[in-house]
C-alpha cells in the first residue's frame, strides 16, 4: 500500500445531486481528498464547481448523495462541520472600515479563541502584515487583502481549507506568494480544496485535481497523469498547440465555447 493510501480521507463527496428547479447543477459527482492534500477543483462557469462547495460548507442541502467533513456529515452536523472549515472566498466581504486587528479579533471570537495581541502579531508577521495592525481593510492591497483573509480563514486551525480563486487578479509575485502560503498550509497537516481558473496555478500546487462539467465528473488524478492519459485524444489533439499541457486537456474535455 503506498504512502497516499495509507492516509485518511478528509473529505469525501459521494454520488452528489444538486437541482435548482428543473436544473441540475450537480449531477452525481464524487471524489475524495486525503489528509494533507491540495486538491484542485477545476471545471469552466457553470460546470457546478460553487454549488459543490456551497454543499460541503453546510449551506445548502444536496437532493441526493452527500459530503463529509472528516467523517461528519454536512448534513446532518452544519455546525460541527464549519467548525472543522476554514474558507476564503474570492471576494472578501469583511467590514472594509475596520482594522485588521479588529478583523481578526473578530473572527478568533466567533471560534472561541483567545487571541493576545503578542500571538496576532506573530500571525500577521508569518503573512508579512505586522506593521499593518492598525490599518483600515479597505487599504491594504490586493495581495495583502488576499494574505490576510488566508490567515482568517485558517485562524482556528481547521483540518482543511476551502479556497475559492485564491489568487484571482493578483500579480505574478503576490500570487507565488500565496502558493508559498498554500504549501506551508499543508506542511502543517493542513489539507486544501481550491477552485481556480489557473491551470498553471492547478499545475504547479495541487497533487490531484477533478475536472467537472456540466455537474459531472470529466477526469481525476494528478495534473501530469492526466497530461499523459489524455494525450492523444482527439479533442485534446485538437486544441494543443505544441506539446499538451493541462490547460489544452481541461479544453479538449469540457469544450472551447465560452461560458457565461
């Protein structure tokens, strides 16, 4: 048994079935990630990428199937499971008058932390934040409003992150930046689901990734197994320009046409 399988599952979803009326968004999808993980979730607009995460956050209940969070049932547990969550989304929506310090403070709260003011500086500091402690959200730049909102999201430690387009607009150093901060995350024991649109992003943090369309599960495995398996079928074939890279598989998969 290799040293993957021998890891336990943190996150499981299985035959998932989501519906809005006559839609179906989801339609039974399944995968799993390991602790320790970063796992890609990758599928163009209105594959069913958000509506899974809004299933696996606790926010919606699915129609069939289900998700665990480290054996807990979404459904069945909303509260323990966010508690074992931590989630960035890709637009912040903290109070944008408020300080970081106040932010953080916050949300260490809503977790039923004590944060002393010598730890949060610690923690701003592993960000490169600590002297923007008295700093107003709405000042602090793109890369470092993303920096700061990785650290709420992981301020209570949980067992895995939910990352939804993580680096979306940033800068080419801001955004290795961050996958530093990914990388250290899961060094930690920390496991990561992400969404990206970036399949140099997908390429170069995560282990495993799902392509989704439609709702549907369109392949699974680690970015360059996929590259291999996929290589030499047509619709791949069909659009790589030179040698195939994940981005012409994720193409060849779900399609060119543009999605709204």
């Amino acid at each position: 048994m290799s040293e993957a399988e021998q890891r336990p599952t943190i996150l499981e979803v299985q035959d998932l079935v989501v519906r809005y009326g006559s839609q179906t968004a989801v339609d039974g999808l399944s995968f799993s990630i390991l602790r320790g993980e970063i796992f890609g979730l990758l599928g163009p607009n209105g594959a069913g990428k958000t509506t899974t995460l809004s299933v696996i956050e606790g926010l919606r209940k699915p129609d069939a199937g289900h998700a665990a969070v480290d054996g807990v049932e979404t459904v069945h547990a909303p509260l323990a499971v966010k508690a074992k969550l931590g989630v960035q989304l890709q637009a912040s929506s903290f109070q944008s008058e408020l300080t970081i310090e106040q932010i953080a403070r916050l949300y260490a709260g809503l977790y039923g932390l004590d944060l002393p003011r010598r730890q949060l500086r610690e923690r701003l500091a592993d960000v490169g934040l600590e002297q923007e402690l008295a700093k107003p959200f709405k000042k602090l730049s793109g890369g470092q409003q993303q920096r700061f909102s990785l650290m709420v999201a992981s301020i209570h430690n949980p067992p895995i992150l939910l990352l939804d387009e993580p680096t979306a607009g940033l800068d080419p150093q801001s955004r290795r930046q961050l996958w530093d901060r990914i990388e250290r995350s899961r060094q930690a024991g920390g496991s990561i689901l992400l969404t990206t649109h970036s399949m140099e992003e997908a390429q170069s943090v995560c282990d495993r990734v799902a392509i989704i369309d439609h709702g549907r599960l369109q392949a699974l495995g680690a970015p360059k197994d996929l590259v291999a398996m996929h290589r030499d079928d047509p619709r791949v074939r069909a659009v790589a320009r030179g040698d195939v890279t994940l981005e012409d598989v994720f193409i060849g998969l779900t399609g060119s046409a543009i999605r709204d």
